[in-house]
C-alpha cells in the first residue's frame, strides 16, 4: 500500500492533469479539423484561434468532395493495393515465419541472418528504384505491393509468435505422414489467427497510408491511390478538379478552398478513425509478441 | 609403445579431416532430404529478398561507375571514386550533413525520452479505466498518414494557423513558420514526437508490467517512497528495453525520416531543411544524376550500418546489454 502522503496526492492530481492534457493534445488538431470541415467558407477563412465547434454550417466542402471523381479514383486504387498487397504479404510472410520457426533446420540460421541484415544495409534509393524499373513494373499498381511483399520487422514478430506452437502437433502430424505444406495450412495457421489479425493490420495501415513508392513509380494519374491524390489537394493545394461544378466566384474559390481540404482529410482518414478503436487491441499485441521476445 | 602410439595418430589424423569434411556433406545432403519441402516451401521469400534486397545493393555498385541507363549496369564505364569526391567537396556537403545529423539528434534527445517518461507516468495512474482510455487516444496519431499529418502541420503553421496564432500571443510576428528556416527542426522534432510518444510507449509499458511486484514491497518495507523506488528498481529493470531501442535508434540516425520533409520543405528553407536522403532523392530522381546520388547514397548506408555496429560494441563494453 502507498502511503498517500500529501507529496504523494500532489503528484497523482498533477499526473491525472497531465494525461488530461495529453488526450486533449491528441485530439484537438482532428477535432480542429472536423469543425472546419462543416463550418462556412466565409465564417473560416478571416477566423484565428481555437476552434470549439464550427463556425456556421455548411456541407459544400463534402459535396465538392465526394463528387470530385479523382477522390474515388484513389480510394479504388488503394483498395486495389491493400487487398492485393494482403495476399501476397499475409502468404510470403507466413512462408517465411513457418520455416523460420522449425527444428533442426540446417541452413535457418543462416537465412536469418541474411534477412536480419536487410534490416541493417540497403543498396539505397536509387538501386531500388532501378530495380523495379528493370522488371517493367514502374508505373504499374503492382510496384506499389510487390517490392514490399515483406516487412522484415513483422516476419519477426510473426516468427517468434510461431515458435509458440507445441513441437507435438508438428511431430505427430508428421508421424500421420504430413509434408510441412499440409502441416503450415492444417495445424499452424488456424492455430495463429490472432498474430494473422495483427498482421493483416499492420500491412493493411502500411498500404492505406503509403504515398512514396506511388509517387516515384506512377505517372499515370489514373493510378494514383487515395494518399497521392491527398498530396496533390493538400500539399500541392490543388482543389480545381473539385471546382469544376460549383458556383464560386473568384474570391469565393480561395474561401471553399479552405474547407474542402478539411473534408478531404476527414473523407480519407475516416476508415481509419472508424476501425481503429476496434482494431487497436490487435495492434498492441503485436507490439507486446515482438518486443517481448523479438 | 609412444611411437606406435603417435604413428597411429599422424596417420589417423588427415583422415579426420577428411572424415569430418565427408560427414559436413553427409550432413548437408541427409537435411536435404529431411527438409526438401521446407526449403521449397520458403524459396518465394528467398527470391523476394534476393531480387529486391539484394539486388539493389549490388545495384550500388553503379556508385562506383558512370551510369548510364541505356547501356546498363555492366555495360557502364567505372569511374572509380569519382563521385564520392564530388560529393565530398561539395559546397552542399556540410549543409546536408549537418542538417541530418542536426535532425536525428534532436530527435533523438528530445523524442527518444517522451515515450519512456510517458509509460512511466501512464503506469502511476491507478484508474485502468482511465489508463486504458489514455492510451487508446494516444496511439491514434501513430495511424494517420503522414500526408494528413503534414497537410495538419501546414495548416497550423501558416500565417493564419492556430501555432502562430498563439504564437502571436507571445508577441512573435505571424508568418509562414514553413518558410521561417530556424523553425524547420523544431516543427520536425515537435510533430514526430506528437505522433509517436503514444505509440512509442508501448514498448515500456510492457517491459513495466514485467517488473516483479515483491521487489517494490520489499522497498516500501524498507521504508523507500516512490520517487526512490523509480530510480531504484523502475529504472534499472527497464534499463535493457532503453538500450535496446536506443541501439535500433542509433542504427537509423542518418536516415532522417525523408517522406515527412519532402512533404514539408521548400527550396526556400533547404539551409535547415535538407538531409542527405532529401538529397540523394533529388539528384537521382528528379536530376537524374545516378551515379552520384547513388554514391551519396551508399555513403548514407555504410555511416548507418558503421553507427549501429558501434552502438552495439560500445553498449556490449558498457553494459550487459546488446542487439548480438
């Protein structure tokens, strides 16, 4: 028992403050952004200051938004990359998990290490992008999941989570005469479906937010997923695809300009805000499997 | 009795070598056949890693030759050291040298301490409910794209943002802090820790939870309040967890996390702004100088991989604690 000496209460009542703060930190820009989103161009654009709730109401941004046809374009072209970027992430790294988890493997260690030390040295930006030139994938959806079928940092987490199974199950399925490939699918595999969950989540986030690798390798714009048509309206400030359509005058573009932003962020980080309180047990798990062990 | 004793050894010993070279071959071939499928089975991620990890890095080698795409990588004249020696008398050099190594360590001075401060914080808290809730809330930055989140400091930074707005308060005139060179690292180091001390603290957390409960009655017994027990117990027993993190960090200091300043700089503020990746990124892509971004490049590589080796030996002569 702590003793609750007066030092003591002080510093819990401080702590409690404190985390307060930490939780309004986290959550004010969001809520910032929210509240610009619906709130009138007009009302937004000569406003400083904190915001506590919109200024006005209004919806024109999201209707500018949701009608702009390169938004759609991006969301199909991630999902395109998440759903495929999954399969073939969740199969290499299962893969490459089993066999680094079995007994009495000769070349194991060797091949881990080889890996391991990926983590460590790269050939570089340059090299890597030759690479996939070369293999006639740049300006291809497929540049943007095939040169990272693998995270190396997750096939750890992935691998010691494997080498939790019991030894027995492997031996006696290979006593009922089962190839390692019947063992992986049969016995392994519905045995670690929580550590497949934290996988799926990890490279699913890798996916939706990605933007580097789209940019480097795709000119054509129809390609371009969700976060590079993100870049384009928000970094790039370029709103004129969602212009077109909407009856503002020339001061007023500036103004909608504004708030179209913020419903654009809201639109694109939406899936997210919604899954995450679900999915955020998962995610810590997986950092709890790698750290302990990794 | 000695000399039949050493001629039966001179003569056994050549053919323990051979035996013991025979039975490495044995052994090889008899793990063959035991794991045919296990070695088939795992080939995929062997060629993934081969093609695209390897690859690159032999792909380096065009550091070290004039590059030219369409003859390709063996067919491009060497050059030699030619555009290490470029990039080291570059007048850019101290400049992009500086400003990553500026970067990384003041992430790592001010960053590399929130998270662990916040799990120790967060542990203290006696309501899980509340605790729960607290880290739920802080590890969402973690998940928002780094688009968003650079979009979100650009609104809060521009002239008419909410950053310089309470600046503006402290008498501070408003203006673009983007475009304010002197403001780039502390903007930099500032966010990242926004979006990662939540998520970051994960890691202590756990390696907290592990701390076994007797030795903290066993301190208060002994009459030690909470603040001596921190030092005294807390502290050391997550003392591998940091050196370990801390290690990793190392490892990553030259590659200053190049995604986010290309979203934020300007060339207006290349003085505090540009790294070495940043670097590297234009000169080959965007000026297509290949060789000798590749060359910066390599440099980058072989500074990280040397710092993280040192990290490690020098953590293994000080402490107990190492990556191997």
């Amino acid at each position: 028992m702590i003793k609750m000496t007066l030092g003591r209460r002080t510093f819990v009542f401080f702590n409690t403050i404190f985390m307060l703060l930490m939780i309004v930190i986290t959550l004010y820009p969001m809520l910032h952004v929210l509240f610009a989103s619906v709130s009138s161009p007009s009302l937004l654009i000569s406003y400083r200051g904190i915001m506590l709730k919109p200024l006005g109401f209004s919806t024109e941004a999201y209707k500018a938004v949701v009608q702009n046809p390169m938004i759609g374009i991006g969301y199909q072209n991630t999902l395109f990359v998440l759903f495929g970027g999954l399969i073939i992430n969740i199969t290499m790294t299962s893969l490459g998990a089993y066999f680094l988890s079995r007994q009495n493997v000769l070349w194991k260690n060797t091949i881990m290490g080889l890996i391991v030390f990926t983590m460590f040295f790269s050939g570089g930006l340059i090299p890597f992008y030759l690479t996939v030139k070369s293999l006639n994938l740049d300006n291809t959806l497929f540049a943007l999941f095939v040169p990272t079928a693998i995270n190396t940092y997750n096939l750890i987490i992935m691998r010691t989570s494997l080498q939790s199974i019991p030894l027995e199950l492997e031996e006696s399925a290979k006593i009922d005469g089962a190839g390692h490939m019947r063992i992986l699918l049969q016995i392994v595999l519905p045995l670690s479906m929580p550590i497949i969950a934290v996988m799926v989540l990890y490279y699913g986030v890798g996916h939706w937010n990605a933007w580097f690798n789209a940019m480097i390798f795709l000119r054509n714009r129809e390609l371009f997923p969700l976060q590079l048509i993100l870049r384009e309206i928000l970094i790039f400030n370029n709103t004129n695809d969602m212009m077109v359509g909407t009856n503002t005058g020339a001061g007023d573009v500036e103004m909608i300009s504004e708030t179209i932003k913020y419903a654009v962020i809201i639109v694109s980080t939406l899936p997210i805000l919604m899954l995450y309180p679900f999915l955020q047990r998962f995610f810590v798990k997986g950092v709890m499997i790698g750290a302990l062990k990794g | 009795m000695g000399d039949t004793l050493s001629i039966m050894l001179t003569n056994m010993l050549p053919k323990a070598t051979a035996a013991t070279k025979q039975s490495k071959r044995n052994r090889i071939i008899k793990d063959f056949k035991l794991n045919k499928s296990l070695y088939l089975l795992v080939l995929p991620v062997l060629l993934y890693y081969f093609i695209f990890c390897y690859g690159p890095m032999y792909g380096a080698v065009i550091a070290f030759k004039n590059f030219k795409p369409a003859l390709g990588i063996l067919g491009s004249p060497w050059v030699g050291l030619k555009y290490f020696k470029e990039f080291f008398s570059s007048m850019y050099l101290t400049r992009i040298v500086g400003n990553t190594l500026t970067i990384s360590f003041a992430s790592l001075l001010f960053g590399f301490p929130v998270p662990i401060i916040f799990a120790l914080l967060l542990n203290e808290i006696k309501s899980k409910r509340f605790s729960r809730i607290t880290q739920i809330i802080t590890y969402l930055p973690h998940f928002i794209s780094l688009v968003v989140i650079c979009s979100l400091i650009r609104t809060f930074v521009a002239s008419n943002g909410i950053i310089v707005y309470l600046l503006s308060l402290f008498g501070i005139n408003p203006t673009n802090l983007l475009g304010v060179e002197s403001a780039f690292v502390p903007i930099y180091v500032i966010s990242g820790i926004w979006q990662e001390f939540g998520w970051g603290s994960i890691i202590y957390l756990s390696a907290l939870t592990a701390i076994d409960l007797s030795l903290y009655e066993a301190a208060t017994i002994d009459g030690a309040g909470r603040w001596k027990q921190t030092i005294y117990i807390t502290l050391p027993s997550i003392a591998p967890t940091i050196m370990i993190m801390l290690i990793l960090r190392m490892g990553g200091l030259m590659n200053v996390g190049y995604e986010k300043i290309i979203l934020l700089y300007s060339s207006a503020i290349y003085k505090t702004a540009d790294v070495i990746s940043t670097y590297v990124y234009r000169k080959g892509l965007l000026e297509f100088n290949w060789s000798f971004s590749t060359a910066v490049g390599l440099f980058n590589s072989v500074v990280n991989f040397l710092l993280l080796i040192s990290a490690n030996l020098l953590s293994k002569k000080l402490s107990e604690y190492s990556l191997w």
